[in-house]
C-alpha cells in the first residue's frame, strides 16, 4: 500500500482576490482544475504539510470565500 500524500491548505487569487480556499493533497492537479473556471489565477499553499483529519479541521475553521458562478 502506497503512503498517503500530506494534505495542504490553499487559497485560489486571481490577482490579490481570494477566490476559492480548500484543502488537497495534491497542489498542481487542484490548481489545474481551478484554472478552468479562473484561467488568470494561481494557487498559493498557506499550511501544511498535515494529515487529513487536520487539513479537514483547518478548513472547517476557516473562513469562506467563493466566488459564485455568473
């Protein structure tokens, strides 16, 4: 069985704007999958590395902020 990634905590900026803010173990993928809706944007890793039970706690305790979809 192959070792679990760390988990990190990112928000998503198009510009200086916080568009998205989420958890995931992999960094380049989620930023890929964000780039299709904000194509301008990039991901910034803000905690990390941490399991997943605490990446699930720090997103809980974070504020949201989505941009809604036009």
């Amino acid at each position: 069985m192959a070792a679990s990634r760390p988990y990190v905590g990112y928000d998503f900026l198009v510009g200086t704007k916080i568009v998205h803010s989420g958890i995931t173990n992999d960094p380049e993928r989620r930023e890929t999958e964000h780039k299709q809706r904000w194509p301008n944007g990039h991901l910034r890793v803000v905690t990390g590395p941490m399991t997943e039970p605490g990446a699930r706690e720090w997103e809980a305790g974070k504020e949201k902020t989505i941009t809604p979809k036009r």
